[in-house]
C-alpha cells in the first residue's frame, strides 16, 4: 500500500532523499518478491470423497450473486484448489464431479490479507443425481479458528451508529477513550484505511481530536471494517498505533438503485449547565447508491452519494457552580452589550460523493479506480476537544482523493500490482458567532471561584492545506508453502498554513466580585504567525513471507525499511536568541533511514481443530506530525505576548501592553533530536470455537511508544523563586497587589525581550498493557453478538496532551535540569476499565422486525487535584496540572470530602503523583428497530428507528481545584527559607463537572428503498 509521499507548490528540495530512494530502489529489483495484499484474501481448499480418499477433477464454482461474478476451476490430482486474489466479502461455492452429490457452502467469508482453508467432502451416487449437499462454512472451514472477525454489511444494516464513518463503529470495540483514542495513543495516532488506502487530512497547529481524517462515509460504503490491534503486516507504515481496515463494496451486473431518507431531531432533553431548555433541531439526511455494469462481465461501477445536517449542543459559558455562571451571565450581559448567551446547538452540513469503477479487459489484468470527496461548509464545528475549553470555530473543509490499482496476474501463482494516487485536504478556521447570533462571543474568560468558564475559543485561526502524490509496486507470490510479496513506496507530501492569527486574550478573575470591579490578569499576543509551507518525501521498501510448514502453523515475518525528510533547509534561526543563550534553532539532526520488523504466527492443533493460539510482535514507526513542523516554521518571533495584572476595565478589549514596550517575542524551536514515534508491540491471544456460531477469545498485549512530542519553555528561569505549602515549585516572584496573588510580569523569563520559547522536542512515552476477553456469536440473519471486556493500565509522561498536541507543562526545566518525577504517572488517557456489548435479534414470530442494540461502558475522566492560582507562565487553563499535598493545618478542613472521594486519602501521604482521582463511569446505549414495510415487486423497502445516547451520558470534565487562592488573605512566609505559604480557601466546586461532553439524546427516522 503506498503512503502518499506528497507534491507542494515548492518542489523537492532534498536531492539526499532521491539518492537514497535508489539505492532502496536497486536492491528491491534484485530481490525475489511476493505475496498477499492489504485489501485482497484467498481461498484454499481440498476436496475428498467420504472414505478420505483425494478426488481430482472436481470442479469447484465460487461466485457472489449480488454482483454477479463467477469464477470456476478444477482441483489438481491431489483435490487442491486455490482462489486467490479476491475481494473482501461473502461467497458461494460449489463442488461437483460426476457419480458424486454436488455440495453447496453459503456464508464462505474472505477477508482482507487472510487465507480462508476448506475441506469439501462428497458423496457417492450414481447418476441421475437429484439432490444438493448444503453445509455452512463453519463446518467445511479447517483454517485456524478466526478471530473477533470484522464487520460485514449485515450487520451495518442492524446496529445503531450516531453518526457516519468508521470512527463511529469504535463503539464497537475496546478503544481507551473518546472515538478512536486506543491502546494508550491519541486519536491522532490510530491509522484509518479505505480499500488499503490511508485516510489523511491536514492538521492544523493546535488542533484538538477528531480532526485527523477527512468527514464520515455513509454505511452503504463498506464490505467489511476490521479493527487492528496493531499494524502487523508490513506493508502498512508511518503510523504507530492501531488500524481501522475497511474495503468498499464494488458493483456488479446487477443494476441496483438505493436510496435512504430520514431526519435526526435533537438534543432531546439535553441537561444544561443554566435553567433553560435547548431547543431540538432537525438535521436531513439523504444516501443515494447507484451500481451496476458498465459491460457485462467486464466493467462494473457503484457510486454512493450522502448529505446530512448534524447538530451538537454547544454552550460559550458553564462552571462547577451553576449559581456562578448565572451571576457571571448577568454581570456580562449588562457590560456594554456584550454578547453572552448560554447554551445553543451547533448544525453543519456535510456532503460526499464515493466512486468506483472496476474493469477487467482480460482474464489477467484487473484495474480499479477510486475516488472520493468531502465537503463541509459553513457550520458551528465543535471539533470535540477533550480539553476544557469548548471550541467555537467556523469551518469549511474539502476532502478528495484519486487511487488507481492496476493488477496483472503473473500466472496461477503471482501478480504484479501498481499503485497511484492524489490526495488534497483543506481546511479554513474561522471564529464562529453564537448559537442563534451573528455576534460574536466575547474572548476566554475564567473565573476561579465557581469554576466559570465562557467565551470564545483562544486557538488560532487560518487556512490549512495537505497535498499528496503516491507511486508503488507491489509483487506477489503464492506457491507451495510460501506466500511471498514485496514492493517499494514512493511519494511527496507538501502542508501550508496561511493567513493564521495569534491566539486571542484570555481573561483570568479570582471571583466573581473581581470580574465586577475588573480587577484581574490578561494574557494576549499581538502580530500574526508567519505563513509557512514546507514539501517532503518519504519511501520505503518491504519485504514479507508467509510460511506454512503445516496445515495448523503459519509463521508471517517481515521487514519494513522507511525514510522521511524533513524541510531543514526550511527552519529559522532568530539572532536574539541566539545571543542571548547560545540556543540555534535550525541546529536539528538529519534524519535517518528506520527498520520496522515484524513477526506474528498462527498455531491450530489439530490441524483446524477448536483452538487456535496467536501472537505478534515488531516495531512500528509514526511520521513527523505535520502540524509541529508547521507551527515550527510558522512561530518565528512575529507574535510577541504581554501579561497585564490589575484593572481590566477594558474587557472584552484587552488594551494595549503597560507599559508600552512590555509586550516580548514568542517563538517555537525544534529539538536537535527530533523523530518520528515509535511503536513496539508484543501481543498473543487464545481463541476458542463454542460450536459453529460461537468464538470466544482471550488476549494480552504490551505497547511501548517513545518519542513522543513534548512541550518545554526555554526561557522559563532556571531557578525556583520558592516552594509553597503544598509541595509546588513556584518560578517568579509572587506578589500582591490590589487583592491579587500573582507573579510579577516577566520575573519568570530567563531571558527579557522574549516570552515564552516553546521547544518541541520527542522524549515523551507511552506505555500500555491490557487484556481484552470477547466473544462473538453469529446465526446468519437471525441473531448475532459481540462483546469485549479489555482492562488495561497506561503510563506515561506526556501530560496535557489528550488530544495528541503538546502543551506546555510550566515545570519542565527549560535547561538541563532533572525534571519532576511525578511528571511520570497514569495518564490522562488511561480508562482501566472498558466494556462492549453490541447485537441485533430477528424477532422470531414477527416477520421483518429485527432489533439492534450497542452499549458501552468505561472508566470515567481521570484528573489530578490541585491549587488553581495567578502563578503560571500559561495562565489558559482553568484545570490546574501540578500534583499536591494536603498539608497537616488543612488535613481537618478537607475530611468532609472523604465519602466522595476517597482518592484524597492518598494527598496526606507519599509522593507527589498526577491524576490520583477519578470521575465516575460513563455509560452510552443506542437502539435501532428496522421493520420490512409492503413494497412493489423486485423492490425492498424498510423503515428504521434510531435512539441515541439513551442514558444521556458524556465525559464531564470536572473541577480539579481542591483549593482556590484566596486574594482576601496574606502571603506568608514558610517554615523554610524558600517557601512561602499561600493563603487559600476550599474550593466547594471541587470534582464537579466544569464541562460536560454529551452530545444529547436525539431520534433518528428513515426510510430505506432498493430497486
């Protein structure tokens, strides 16, 4: 599968790439290569008579009916056959031979990159034959016992998603977190394949998760969508964590016309953070499928066409105190007119057209075009950010790709395949009004007490753009004991962001009485990040064999040789700062050429009998994430920044810096050691068959990810200004002034004239282990289930980072310094506990009716509970980060929260660890009901109703301030020479939601008609 390597108005200018491409490029041609694809499988089997003898000269017929394809041959002296090189899906196969009765198999699955076994037996009779054996594939199957198997459109067609594409089928399987967050990565992280096709969008700078693949496909797309626990197969690269697999499904000779129409209405009974009702909106949704011949037998298309309006709450303003965000709703409305408003419900439309064409102009060559493309438009986007702030930002996206596979067949044995693609993703981020408003809302501001959290989100705003060009070649080889294949990649890639603009004013006020008087902190910027663009190449070579010394034992090993450029020429060097500490920011390592081996292996005793052991292991590698390098070359010290501390009688206007000239340079470096994540895995799982509906599965696996990216302040002073009461290093000198506990501006810069100097450097890590036990039960139309329980644990030292983007931790040291241990501990993603439970029943004794249900549950949000104060260089965010200890003057006044939580237990003693507490479990249901409604002949119609989120249930980000630093008292002076004691006061808000993640309950309606 190539990775697209991509095109950039720039050009290439990194001759040492193509140098090194062709070295890779000449040994690839002299290597003998081969074996199975990403997006194809095979079929192997044997026909005996029921003595056990073989039987030559059978022939065997596998077709699928629905696209009218067909394909015979005859098993060899020894009663082997092969089919190879099919398409994902569901077959029929027959086997007759005279003076035996012919024999029938339904339900032969073939799924991408596996190797389906069979054993046909027949029975003796003499001629004139007048009856058919029928078996099902679960008793002519002989190959190890499958896995949790993928999706099939069956069951597409049953379940209940509330929204379209494969991130919305993660409810189907034991992902860690929000949508696609899985085995201890961000959802950045996880690969999404169309048809062995990676699915990539542009990432903008920043960006929180769910923006890293193009918009959601319909249902009606898919064959078949499996979930990789990890990327196994070499041919797959650039990604370190899991792999959502799909293949599309192709047309045929049969001329089919389908169309679904329906509504969504909601939220329905949404709980709001203020008195008041939001009020439902009705989204339409309308898919077209259209497939058919283009010449019989020979060419084929099928085009799937899908729009719909979808509608999310969004609120500008909320807080762990209702009664708070109410008094602090009421003072802003009556500043000024400034527009302030609480909870609405965001709608954008979303539009994609699928195409492809499949033509066959002989027997031995094959070529398949895909394209798509994705529009979004003029909607309220709320990108579904874990982080505490709710994201207000315009968006209008456009998604395409063109992929052509050409595929000759060497042979019964081999295939060469050649690959090319085109690839474009745009993106452009505007500041969005108010639900129901063209005003737009007034910038961030937080209150401390009553946790109140309102306006519009900080982030910048721009145009994004990825471009991609793809070239490979692929070689298969499938003989005797060995599947064989190998193939080289080659591409270019270019990313852009234009037109961005500094991160707006965040407003900090210690209680509402000082939101009254005005009496607070400002941090804004001033100027704009330059626009910055970049080109790069990558390639890689692989090679793999699968071997079957034995019908019950496959052994697959491989090896993946990659390598991706990065745009040093591009990078910036400031003399400033170069002076001033000696620091060149274009000083960064080439990068070097990675190996990725990979082994995994299948063992059934009994050659086919009801256990099958597996496992796997390798190394797999990310790439450089594009939005870092674009930030890098975008942050060059055109914004400067400026903390004000006092009156901010100006709000919603941050003013000018006081004095003038106290605004200071902000700028981005690469670490001089900058690489792509690496991923090592190890993994092994018992599968057991209960019968032939029934398998049931009990795994175990390790992940280890390292250089992950990491944020740190440069210019943050070495040296700690003091250690307060609680355990916490303060860097700046503490003042108070007018009721405010704060640091004095620029007292915590190492250099003057610079603000905060970011470095992006990649020594973070990531380490996850679990267990995962599942079964799955399958009755063709009439019943099916799966279910999966993974309980897992999950270390690392990336915190803040939820979403996958870097931020900054204030007490990083900006040197050489040794950094705190507790910067290392559970992660913000870890959620030990997760259930999955989905399943569809044909009602028995009601005709047409079938019910479909899907229910998760998993750990709740873990957080970390802390002093929320004045004192950070990042004052942005309203969920504090540094660990504590209740110290023993304050042990008594927190005992009441003990019945709570107990995790408070744990702040009296030991060590200093992040995220000790936890919120309580989170729990989704949706259901479906399907009815077959009376429809003319040759014509199918049915009528669906969906229930989401029945249990109204979300992630809630809470409140993590266990105190609040209270202005009204004295700083004091601590027991030791550098410590000072804070004055604070309980924080009755503490572990309540600040923010509650529900998309609501809402009501789906459609009708679905097959011509």
């Amino acid at each position: 599968m190539p990775v697209p390597l991509a095109i950039c108005g720039t050009g290439l200018r990194h001759d040492r790439s193509w140098r090194i491409g062709l070295i890779l490029l000449s040994l690839f041609l002299t290597t003998p290569l081969a074996a199975q694809t990403l997006s194809t499988g095979s079929l192997v089997g044997r026909v005996l008579s029921a003595d056990g003898g073989s039987l030559d000269g059978v022939l065997i017929t596998l077709s699928q009916e629905d696209r009218g394809w067909e394909e015979s041959l005859t098993a060899d002296r020894t009663g082997g056959f092969v089919f190879r090189f099919l398409e994902p899906g569901t077959y029929h196969l027959q086997a007759e031979r005279l003076g035996f009765v012919p024999l029938r198999v339904d339900g032969v699955t073939v799924r991408s990159s596996d190797r389906v076994e069979v054993e046909l037996v027949l029975r003796p009779s003499p001629p004139p034959v007048r009856e058919v054996d029928e078996m099902t594939f679960a008793q002519v199957r002989t190959s190890a016992v499958p896995r949790l198997e993928p999706l099939l459109p069956r069951e597409l067609e049953r379940l209940p998603f509330g929204s379209a594409g494969m991130s919305a089928l993660s409810s189907l399987e034991p992902f860690s977190g929000a949508g696609l967050q899985g085995r201890g990565l961000p959802e950045r992280f996880t690969a999404l394949t169309l048809d062995g096709i990676p699915l990539r969008s542009v990432q903008p700078p920043g960006s929180g998760a769910g923006m890293f693949h193009p918009g959601p496909w319909p249902m009606e797309l898919f064959q078949e969508v499996e979930f990789l626990r990890s990327a196994v197969d070499v041919e797959w690269g650039y990604d370190p964590g899991a792999l959502v697999r799909a293949s599309t499904r192709r047309g045929g000779n049969a001329r089919e016309f389908q169309v679904r129409v329906g509504a969504t209405g909601g939220p329905l009974g949404f709980d709001t953070p203020l008195p008041g009702e939001v009020d439902p909106v009705l989204g339409p949704e309308v898919t077209a499928v259209l497939s058919g011949p283009i010449v019989t037998d020979t060419a084929s298309y099928r085009v799937v066409l899908d729009f719909r309006r979808v509608a999310r709450p969004q609120s500008v303003l909320s807080g762990s105190s209702i009664g708070a965000a109410e008094a602090f709703l009421q003072s802003a409305a009556g500043s000024g007119g400034v527009p302030l408003r609480g909870d609405g419900v965001g709608t954008w439309d979303m539009a994609s057209v699928f195409s492809r064409v499949d033509w066959q102009p002989r027997d031995a060559l094959d070529l398949s075009l895909r394209s798509g493309i994705h529009l979004l438009r003029d909607g309220a986007w709320d990108s579904g950010s874990p982080r505490p702030e709710v994201d207000q930002a315009t968006l209008e996206s456009l998604d395409g790709f063109l992929h052509g596979t050409l595929t000759s067949r060497l042979g019964e044995a081999g295939a060469l395949e050649l690959r090319l693609g085109l690839e474009s993703s745009q993106r452009e981020y505007r500041a969005a009004p108010l639900p129901g408003s063209e005003a737009l809302p007034p910038p961030r501001t937080l209150v401390h007490r009553g946790g109140v959290m309102a306006g519009g989100d900080p982030e910048t705003e721009g145009e994004f753009g990825r471009t991609g060009f793809s070239l490979g070649t692929v070689l298969h080889y499938l003989g005797g004991r060995h599947h064989v294949k190998g193939g080289v990649e080659l591409g270019m890639e270019g990313h852009r962001a234009d037109g961005r603009t500094a991160p707006g004013p965040v407003f900090l006020f210690p209680t509402q009485e000082d939101f009254v008087d005005r009496r607070g902190l400002v941090a804004t910027a001033l100027g704009s990040p330059a626009d910055a663009s970049y080109s790069s190449s990558r390639m890689a070579v692989f090679f793999q064999d699968r071997w079957m010394p034995s019908p019950s034992f496959a052994l697959t090993a491989g090896v993946r040789i990659e390598y991706q450029d990065l745009p040093l020429d591009d990078l910036h060097s400031d003399e400033r700062w170069f002076e001033a500490s000696g620091i060149d920011g274009a000083q960064v390592d080439d990068p070097s050429i990675q190996v990725s081996p990979r082994v995994s292996w299948e063992w059934s005793p009994g050659a086919g009998g009801p256990v099958t052991l597996s496992g796997a292991a390798g190394l797999q590698r990310g790439q450089y994430d594009p939005a870092i390098l674009l930030e890098v070359l975008g942050d060059t010290g055109t914004v400067t920044g400026f903390r004000h501390a006092g009156s901010q009688a100006g709000w919603p206007g941050a003013g000018a810096p006081d004095p003038p000239g106290a605004a200071a340079t902000r700028m981005t470096l690469l670490g001089p050691r900058f690489e792509q994540p690496l991923s090592r895995f190890l993994e092994g799982a018992l599968a057991l068959s209960l019968g032939r509906h029934t398998v049931a599965e009990v795994g175990g696996e390790y992940r280890r990810t390292d250089f992950l990216p990491r944020r740190r302040d440069l210019n943050r002073v070495p040296r700690r200004f003091a250690q307060d009461q609680f355990g916490r290093e303060i860097f700046g000198e503490v003042i108070q002034e007018d009721g405010l506990v704060t640091i004095r501006p620029g007292s915590d810069r190492r250099f003057q004239g610079f603000d905060v100097v970011s470095a992006l450097e990649s020594d973070g890590w990531s380490t996850w282990s679990g267990v995962t036990l599942g079964i799955r039960h399958s009755a063709g139309e009439d019943r099916s289930l799966r279910a999966s329980y993974t309980w897992s644990t999950l270390e690392d030292n990336v915190p803040l980072s939820e979403a996958g983007w870097p931020r900054m931790v204030r007490e990083r040291p900006g040197g050489d310094g040794e950094e705190p241990a507790w910067l290392t501990g559970d992660s913000d993603l870890h959620r030990p506990h997760h259930l999955q439970v989905s399943g569809s029943l044909r009602l028995p004794g009601v005709p047409g009716v079938t019910l479909g249900g899907v229910y998760s549950a998993k750990s709740g949000r873990p957080f970390t509970p802390t002093v929320r104060d004045l004192l950070g260089a990042d004052p942005t965010a309203l969920v504090g980060l540094h660990p504590i200890l209740i110290p023993e003057e304050l042990v008594e006044l927190t005992a009441p929260l003990d019945g709570n939580w107990p995790c408070l237990g744990s702040l009296r003693r030991g060590e200093l660890q992040r995220n000790s507490c936890r919120m309580g479990s989170v729990h989704f249901l949706d259901a479906r009901a399907t009815v077959s409604l009376p429809a003319p002949e040759g014509q199918r119609w049915h009528l669906s109703v969906d229930v989401f989120n029945l249990l109204d249930s979300g992630d809630e980000i809470p409140d993590g301030a266990l105190f609040l630093v209270d202005g009204a008292g004295s700083v004091g002076e601590g027991p030791a020479g550098d410590r000072i004691r804070l004055p604070v006061v309980l924080n009755p808000g503490f572990g309540q939601p600040l923010f509650r993640n529900s998309p609501g309950r809402s009501l789906r309606v459609g009708l679905t008609m097959r011509f």
